[in-house]
C-alpha cells in the first residue's frame, strides 16, 4: 500500500514506511537548515548524523575526510557493497526568505539543498536499517563535508570511505526540475568546473595621451571577446562547453589610462579532452592577445572538480527502482554544467548521481535557484529521494 500524490499529471509512490517517518525527515532537514554550516566546519551536522546513525544500530567512523561520516550496516548474508551518499555543508549567502526555520547564522546559509541531501539519506537509513537481517550485503552511509569548493570527497576517499564498496549513488535535489521528476542519464552529467585569474599589465599615462602607454582596459576588453571563440569556434558544436568572465576589475579614474586590469573566470566542460583544450587556447589567446598589444598577461588556472560521468550499469539499476517511486517521471535527461564532487566517487567506481525535483509544481521552475538567497524546495521531494535510496537497496540487496 502506497500513498499517491498527483500533481501535473505525475503519480509519485513515496514508500509506505518513509510516509511513517517523514515528519522526522522534514524536521531534520528544517533544523540542519536553521543551523548551518561551511565547508569542513560541519561539526554540528556531522554529530546529528552519528548519533542518529548509532541511534539505528548502525557502526559510525566520524572524522572521516576531516568532519565526515561513514555508517556501515552490515547485512546477514554476504554480498555487494552499496553506498549511499549526502553532502552536509552550506553555503556563505545571507538568506533573505521570512521561514520559521530561516538560518540563524549570518551569512551563511543551506542555499544548494544539502540540508534536504543529509535529511533524506538519515530517514532512508533509519528503514535501511530494520533491513539489516535480510539484506544480502552491506550498505554504507557516506555523508561528506565540504561539497562546495573544497573537494571533501576527495579528503572521504583518502580515508577510505570508497574501500570495498562496489557502487556508488547519490542524490542532488534540483530546483529545475519539478516535484516528481528525477533528472539521470548514462555518461557525464555535470561538468569539468575550472577558474581562472587572469592579470593583465599594461603601462598607464594620461588619458589625453594614449600614444606610449599600454591600456589595459583596450587589453581586457580585446581579450574578453577572443575568448569568447573558444566556445564558439574551437569547440564541436555537438559538445557543451562554457567559458564566462565574471569578474573585471581596474582602471583608477575616467582620464587615467588603466595600467592593470584583473579577469576572473570560469571554465566548463563535459570531458577531459575539452577541458584541456580550453586550457590550451586560453593560453594561446592570452600569448597572442599580449604579443599583439605590448602588455604581460598572466594566468592563474585552477583546476576544480572533474566532470561527473555516470556508469551505465547503476544507471539501469537507479532507472528501475526510481521508476518504482515516480512512474513515468524517471530518466528526465537533465544535464548541468554545474560542477560537482561526486565526480571523485565516479572516478575511482561505478555510481551514479542524479537530481531530484524539488521545484513546486505551481512554481516556474527557473524561479528559485540553487545558490540564491531567497533558495528553498518542496520538501516532499526528500520523501521521493529517501523512497528512491530504499528501493535501490531493496532491489539491490534483497532478492
Ligand atoms: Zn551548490
Ligand atoms: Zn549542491
């Protein structure tokens, strides 16, 4: 017996036990979401996380990749090893929505939906965990800190949360998708997310009197537009990259000729070999731009997260018990060119990461998104990951 919600034409099959508990899903969620917490400084987090997962029977390692948690639940029969993973950090925005459960720290605030991500992995290992006789293998709970930036999956794997598991799943709720959509395809579903500094000497003087200076700003604004044709020129139509110049800083006064000016950057790709060759071209534009107009330009290249690539096998796996939870609502082919560190995970063994809908049916699905002060969800989106997590294990370790 299921409860069904329709809405929009979609039918959404929240699992009967996660009906039973989710006033303590959504509450955990609200309560993570007044309290929240940047980067490795999870602490308060990650201590909710071990005392509920002990709370279940559950072993807990803490102070994995720093603050992280790991629970191992370790079934009555031999077999895979599954794991389940949430990010636990928040971001440093000032939330401007009037909830009662708005953030009580300033500045910062659950503006990606990490909250909703720990919320819903706890309620579905709290189910999981009544299983533990009958599950043929063994499942583990990896709540990571540090998602945004930082790269803590990669601090995780060092410490050995990926050591003898054989697949990995994790969710993102998705604000541009609707409730009752899961958005997951085969191959990449995120992207490459580099940044780049770019800093550009001239030789200033008096704007009466160009002849002898190097202006900067003429630079920057020559070099802004070539770049803009690696997008447009270098690469296959057919593939998706992106490359914006968000930041452009310099110049002193309106008859100062500027003597520097600063370009601060992002590059996006869905495979490595097009990431390097934005790389490359960035380069070479930079030398060119330079040569051509007498000034020194500098780049400073970060490299952020890989592209998140998913395997085909736990994608078939994560379409079938998904399809269970949301019917015809499963395999909506969403693709990002956000970045995410889930690509680490992808990197070393199979997974497959995937976005929930967690926009309003009655709201345009643009309208709140992620990393936005006003960023909220419709939480019975974290009833359908926490179904979807249960189902999965389910179908994966009971037979
Ligand atoms: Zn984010
Ligand atoms: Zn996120």
């Amino acid at each position: 017996m299921t409860k069904k919600h329709q809405k929009n034409d979609l039918i959404v099959n929240v699992r009967p036990e996660i009906l039973e508990i989710q006033e303590t899903i959504i509450e955990t969620r609200r309560d993570i979401h007044k309290y929240p917490e940047l980067g490795f400084e999870v602490h308060r987090t990650a201590g909710i996380v071990s005392d509920r997962l002990n709370s279940f029977g559950i072993d807990v390692q803490t102070g994995i990749g720093k603050t992280g948690v790991v629970g191992t639940l370790q079934g009555g029969k031999d077999g895979s090893t599954i794991a389940l993973r949430a990010d636990m950090d928040a971001l440093p925005i000032q939330e401007t929505s009037d909830i009662p459960y708005k953030s009580v720290h300033d500045g910062i605030m659950h503006a990606c939906g990490h909250d909703g991500h720990t919320a819903m992995l706890l309620g579905a290992a709290e189910i999981i965990s009544k299983f533990q006789d009958t599950l043929n293998g063994t499942v583990k709970f990896i709540f990571q800190p540090a998602e945004e930036g930082e790269g803590g999956a990669r601090f995780m794997i060092e410490d050995g949360c990926l050591d003898g598991v054989d697949e990995i799943y994790g969710i993102h709720v998705w604000s541009y998708q609707k409730y009752g959509t899961i958005g997951v395809k085969e191959g990449p579903i995120l992207a490459a997310a580099d940044a780049f500094t770019i800093t550009i000497e001239g030789k200033g003087g008096h704007g009466a009197a160009p002849q002898g200076t190097v202006d900067a700003i003429v630079v920057a604004s020559h070099l802004v537009t070539a770049l803009q044709t690696i997008v447009s020129r270098n690469t296959n139509p057919l593939e998706s990259t992106a490359l914006t110049v968000g930041k452009i800083s310099g110049g002193h006064n309106f008859n100062i000729i500027a003597d520097t000016v600063e370009l601060k950057g992002t590059a996006r790709a869905y495979s490595e070999e097009n990431r390097q060759m934005i790389k490359k071209r960035l380069n070479e534009i930079i030398e060119g731009v330079g040569s051509t107009y007498g000034a020194k330009i500098e780049m400073d290249y970060w490299d952020g997260y890989p592209p998140t690539v998913n395997h085909k096998v736990p994608v078939e796996k994560l379409v079938r018990s998904a399809g269970k939870i949301v019917g015809e609502g499963v395999g909506f082919p969403y693709l990002s060119m956000g970045g995410e560190d889930f690509s680490y995970y992808t990197q070393k063994i199979p997974g497959c990461f995937f976005f929930v809908g967690s926009s309003h049916p009655d709201q345009k699905p643009m309208s709140v998104p992620h990393h936005c002060s006003h960023f909220n969800i419709d939480e019975r989106a974290l009833l359908v990951g926490s179904s979807i997590y249960v189902q999965l294990i389910e179908d994966l370790l009971i037979k």
